[in-house]
C-alpha cells in the first residue's frame, strides 16, 4: 500500500488528472480515522465534521491548481495535518468572528493526550499562536505537534512519518507540550 500511495503520488506530479482519483481510495480510511481522532477532542456542536475535514484536506493537497510535489507517504500524511489544522484554524476563526477576549482553559497533560484540549475557539487560536512561535523556534517540534494534536497520531505513526524513533518523538513531545503550555500560559 505505501509504494500504491507513492507510486500515484508521482502520477499525480507529472500531471495525470486520473490519478487524484485513485489515490482518495486508498488514502482516505487513514485520513478519515486521523481526522475523526482529531474532532473527538473538538468541542461539543462543532459543525465541522470528519468527513468534510477530510474531503476539504484532501482538495486543497491535489484538487487546486497549485500542484505541490511530494516526495513520498509520509511527506503527503505531513502535509494532511498541516492542512486540517488550517481548515480547523480558519474554521475556528470564522466561529469567533465576533467573539474575541480570553477564555483559555489549562488542560492536565498525559503521555498520549493532545497538547491542549480546546475547550473553545480562542483556545484553538491560541494554540496556532503558540505553534506558530514554535515553528520559528523549531519547525521539526512544531509538525510534531501538528502530527500529534491536529491529526490525531500515535508516538509510533507519528515517528513513522518524520523518520525518527519513537522514543525520539516522545522525548520532543514532551518537550513541545511544556513549550506551548509555557508560551499559552505566559499570554
């Protein structure tokens, strides 16, 4: 599955329209379950389901006229979380267009729980503000984090994707939840 994945990937950059097409059955199971696993820490009446978080993920990585290259699976399933958290991101936005002020909410953090549970909109946008500053301090934290928070990955899929062991990703996600704990605190 994973050459299926990278072989329609490379169809996709040399311009076969048809291949798009292939590829959404294939991948979509995985991007279902990652975004469902992502939403089930979204706040109760989000309007934005799994199934649109992914169709609309997946448009924007193959369906525009922009054509990105990608350089393999883990490279695609990088860019599908980096893609679902905008989407969340703008989503969240839009929601609090008329709201804005505190309300931040300190969540216990655990081993394999999400590095901020968002209670509500401006927890969301606080956490992109405190990722944004973690991307200038470490961008290999930073799609860490995505890969964790924004999809919903295990320590072994996440190490899987950014090529490391583990025990390399559950060091740094340590070390990435005390970071944005710190930078959301201070705020």
């Amino acid at each position: 599955m994973n050459s299926d994945v990278t072989n329609i990937l490379e169809a996709i950059d040399n311009g076969d329209q048809q291949a798009a097409e292939q590829l959404l059955p294939i991948v979509y199971h995985e991007l279902r379950r990652l975004a469902a696993s992502r939403m089930t820490r979204e706040k109760a009446g989000h309007t934005l389901q799994p199934t649109a978080l992914v169709h609309e993920a997946f448009m924007r990585l193959v369906g525009g006229t922009d054509r990105q290259k990608w350089s393999g699976r883990e490279h695609f399933f990088a860019a599908a979380a980096e893609s679902m958290r905008r989407i969340l991101i703008e989503s969240a936005r839009r929601r609090n267009a008329e709201k804005r002020g505190g309300g931040m909410v300190r969540a216990d953090l655990g081993e394999n729980d999400a590095a901020v549970c968002p209670q509500d909109d401006e927890t969301l946008l606080a956490l992109n503000e405190a990722l944004i500053k973690l991307q200038d301090h470490d961008a290999r934290l930073a799609k860490l984090v995505e890969l964790r928070y924004f999809t919903g990955m295990t320590i072994d899929e996440t190490a899987n994707v950014l090529g490391v062991s583990s025990r390399t990703v559950k060091r740094n996600w340590t070390y990435a939840r005390a970071w944005l704990r710190n930078q959301m605190d201070g705020e």
